[in-house]
C-alpha cells in the first residue's frame, strides 16, 4: 500500500506540473492547449540532446530545455494564437489551431529527433528500500523532489510577485487589468511562454526516467486536459488536485486492476464522465471568463 | 486637460455615440448623466483605450491618445473606475490596491498611496485580507475607487459609482469623490444615471440622449434647468 501511494505522489506531481502550464495558457487566454504534450516531448527531446548527447551537466541541460520551450510558447503565441484571437469571434478556431499546432510539433520533433524511443544516462544509481515496503530508486526521489520544488516557486512566484500578480488580474478580469495599465499581448505572451516552460521542464524531468519518444505527446495532452477538467479549468489549485488525483487514481488502479487485463485507463475515463456529468466545473471550477 | 472632438462609434452598425464633443478643464469635475443606453460608458471606454472610436478625437493634455493602448493611457494618467465595480474576486483587498499600483515602480511612494487609501477608507484596512469577492457592494466600491487612486491618476474616470450601492453609502462616496477632486487635484469625470447626486458634486455637466449631448453648462444651472428636471430628475423639485 505505501507503495502504491508513493507511486502514485512521483507521477501526480509531475502530472501537477503539466496541468499548471496547461490551466495557466487557459486561464489567461482562453484557449485549450492541445499541443501541451508535444511541448512536453519537445522538452524531453531538448534535455536528451543536451545531456544525453552532448554530456553537458544536467542541471545546464534542464535550464536550456526551459529557456528553449518558453520561447517556443512566446513564439507561438505572438505569431498564432494572438493574431487569430484578434481575428475569430469563435472558440473553437484557437482549438483547430492548437490541435494543429500539436501535429506540427509531432512533425517537427519526428524529422529532427527521429521516431526511435531515447534515452539518457541515470542521474544518480542506487535504490531507497524501506523494509521492502516502500522501494523507490535515488533518481525517482531526486525528480520528485525537482518537480514539487518546481510547482511550489510556480505557486509563490503566481502568489507574491508583480508579474504573477498581474497574470492573476488579467485571468480574473481581462478588461480590469488593462485599466490598471497591464499590457494583455506582454502578459498574453508571458503566460503563454510559463506555460509551455512548465511542460518542457517535466518532459526534461522524466526523461531521465522512463525516456522519451515520440508517440507520447498526444496521450500527455490528453491526460493534461483531463487534470485540468477534474480539477476545474483555470484554477490553480485545481490544477495541482487534478494532477494529483489522476496520479493516484493511475497508481492504485494499475495495481489493483492489474489482474483484470489492461482496463485502468478505461475505468478512469467512466469515472471522469460521470463526474463530470455531476460536477461539469470539476472540483473548483470558478466560471472564470 | 481632456478634449473629445466629434466623437463616432457604433457596434454592428448600430449606432452608439453622434458627434459627441466633451471638454473637461483640469481640476474640474464633469458629469456626464443620461438614461441607459445613452452612450456614457461607450464615451469612457474611448477615452480608456478600451474601445476605437470609429472616427473623432481624444487630446489628453495636447496629445491625441485616441491611437494609444489602454496601458498607454494609463501610464499617461487616466484611470477609470469601470461599471459594475469589476473587482478582481479571487484576489485580496491587498493584492486588488496593489494592482491599481501596477503602472507605477517607486516602492516607496506605492507604500504611502496605499497608506493615504486606507486612511481615506478605513473598512479597507479591515477587510485587507479578505477576497475581494466577499465583500459587499458598497465596499467594492470603496475599494476600486481605492484601486484608481492608486494609480496616482491626473484623471479619474467613474462610471455609475452609485450603481447598486446602500443610499447610506452614495452619499460617502459622493464625499470620497469631492475630496479626491479638492484635496488630491485629480479632475474628476463622473458618469451617472443618479442625476441629482452627479449634478450636486460637479461643476459642469453634460446630459445625453441616445448618442449625443443635449444640453450642458453649469452644474448649478442645470439643477434649476427646466429640461433636466423633466427629463433628467424625473419632474421632482
Ligand atoms: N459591446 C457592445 N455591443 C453591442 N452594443 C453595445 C455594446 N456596448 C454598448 N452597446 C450599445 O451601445 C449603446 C450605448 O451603450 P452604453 O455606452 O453602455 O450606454 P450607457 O453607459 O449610457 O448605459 C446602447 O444602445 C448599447 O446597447
Ligand atoms: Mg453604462
């Protein structure tokens, strides 16, 4: 049992992470990014490069995976998603375009990366065993401990700087904020650029783990939306709860569902349908325009 | 101090403001009355940057800044007070004032507006911690006016602050609004389907009708004008 609970803290905290950048993007502007994952990858991919390939530090190698996958948000923003929000009237063109947007990067990461699944040297060997109770490789601890480190100087950064502060405004009441003088393509683009940061820093994060390839992008996105439903779009709170309750709910499930045949992902799915039909804001869904 | 020349906007093709010309010296305070529907928000979503005009324009202090975005015109030194109070609802008093601050950088003279705003109004002092969504209408009100001035604006824009609110708590806030202009120097346009209280703390006044200015002059005037008591102050003397 504790097993399956630190199991289930490892991958909920990553999952955390990745919900933040996605509830962050949609909070600020509205728009469901479904290229998160491919972000995610594309993070993974940059690390390898950088530590696995060129054998530079790892902690250099997870900075530039950041600073790459910021600017690839900044990018992204200023030259799709802002220029089509001016444009559309319409939900549903920043979704056609995210959605887009992610089969690009599958594209772009398939011609430079290749197809193949990567790996990279381990950060540190050795393994925790408590009374065979609780058996928890060194490096697991380590990018757990990065990850929560992670999503709490995301949360004090949000809560007590004037940047964060301002990302708050702007997602609670977009005309107010503009009235208090916050430029909303600046801070449209900030957001944007934390958010694919935070992506790329948890693909960086658990490529030393379980790797990286290709095809996880797409089922990242989809696990991202799912946090960010179960907890409620655009709450931050809610995002870190989703995370953990999909982190969880994956731990005691591929445990205990085991002997019934591949199924975990299944019931997971009825499970948030029927939650959803009862609760369509999640947890603490907040009607935030 | 402020100047709106010819001013032309519609949404979808329906026509929301005709040549509407507005002056407004500095340190005065102007009001800006008319019934729903009029165009008095249209007119300070203009001057906020917040809408285009659809041709017309916006001098503020010898510069047309009807081109400028709404952060520009902030760091220029107009702030408003929106409709509807607009609170940021998840955020503290605290963080909302600071927030009002955010086009200024000097840590210490943030310090001294935001000490200068509780003094002004003390139930914010109580309630700083607070989400800004609990608290009640009157006292949202309070504290956005308290967020504007944050700002440290030469010009303070307040669309219907009496919208809502206890009549107990209009009346403090029509003080709050004669001490802004008299004692801070910030000139003072003030929007109003409260057309009494607007015309007793102004100095002049203009009245509209769907669109465009009917009739304006001196507040005083216009209180004893036959017209804007039928039309304005619903007949009562
Ligand atoms: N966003 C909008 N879209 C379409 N019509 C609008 C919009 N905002 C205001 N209007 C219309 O413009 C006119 C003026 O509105 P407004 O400036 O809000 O008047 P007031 O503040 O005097 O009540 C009204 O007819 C209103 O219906
Ligand atoms: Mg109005």
């Amino acid at each position: 049992m504790e097993q399956i609970l630190v199991n289930g803290a490892y991958l909920g905290a990553q999952y955390a992470l990745i919900a933040l950048g996605l509830t962050l993007i949609f909070a600020l502007m509205n728009v469901m990014n479904f290229a998160h994952g491919q972000m995610y990858v594309l993070g993974g991919f940059v690390t390898y490069t950088i530590y696995g390939q060129l054998g530079m530090p790892y902690a250099l190698a997870l900075f530039v995976t950041a600073i790459t996958l910021a600017v690839v948000g900044a990018v992204v923003e200023k030259f799709l998603f802002r220029p089509v929000i001016k444009r559309s009237q319409r939900d549903e063109s920043t979704m056609l375009l995210a959605a887009g947007l992610g089969f690009f990067l599958d594209a772009v990461i398939l011609l430079v990366f290749g197809e193949k699944q990567r790996g990279v040297p381990k950060l540190i060997n050795g393994v925790f065993n408590w009374d065979f109770r609780v058996i928890m490789p060194y490096d697991r601890i380590l990018i757990f401990a990065l990850a929560v480190a992670c999503i709490i100087g995301f949360m004090l950064f949000m809560q007590y700087s004037k940047t964060g502060r301002a990302l708050r405004a702007l997602a609670q009441d977009r005309d107010a904020a503009q009235l208090m003088g916050v430029d909303v393509d600046r801070y449209g683009m900030t957001g944007f650029a934390l958010g694919a940061m935070l992506a790329g820093i948890v693909g960086g994060l658990l490529v030393t783990i379980t790797g990286v390839n290709l095809g996880m992008g797409g089922p990242t996105s989809t696990k991202a939306f799912m946090m960010v439903m179960i907890g409620g779009a655009g709450v931050i709170p809610g995002a870190i709860f989703g995370g953990l309750i999909l982190g969880f709910m994956e731990s005691i499930l591929l445990s205990t569902l085991a002997s019934y045949g591949d199924i975990t992902y299944l019931v997971i799915f009825v499970s948030l349908m029927i939650f959803l039909a009862i609760r369509p804001n999640g947890l603490m869904g907040k009607p935030w325009g | 101090m402020l100047k709106l020349e010819n001013i032309e906007h519609y949404y979808d093709h329906v026509y929301a403001l005709k040549k509407v010309s507005i002056e407004l010296n500095e340190g005065e305070t102007v009001a800006l009355i008319g019934a729903n529907g009029a165009g008095k928000s249209s007119i300070l979503r203009i001057i906020t940057g917040l809408n285009k005009p659809k041709s017309g324009t916006v001098t503020f202090q010898g510069k047309a800044i009807n081109k400028m975005s709404p952060s520009q015109i902030v760091q220029a030194g107009i702030v408003m007070v929106p409709e509807g109070r607009r609170v940021f609802p998840y955020m503290s008093v605290r963080d909302n004032l600071l927030m009002g601050a955010f086009s200024r950088s000097s840590k210490t003279e943030i310090k001294n507006s935001l000490d200068q705003v509780l003094e002004r109004f003390p139930i914010l002092q109580e309630r700083y911690n607070q989400s800004a969504g609990t608290l009640s209408g009157g006292e949202q009100q309070m504290m956005v006016i308290g967020r504007a001035l944050m700002a440290k604006p030469k010009l303070l824009l307040l669309d219907e602050p009496s919208l809502g609110i206890a009549p107990k708590l209009v009346a403090e806030i029509a003080r709050a609004i004669i001490q802004i202009n008299k004692e801070e120097k910030v000139s003072v346009l003030l929007v109003e389907q409260n057309s009494r209280m607007a015309l007793r703390i102004s100095h002049r006044a203009y009245a509209m009708t769907t669109g465009s200015v009917a009739i304006s002059g001196k507040s005083a005037d216009l209180l004893e004008d036959d017209r804007i008591r039928a039309a304005y102050l619903g007949g009562e003397v």
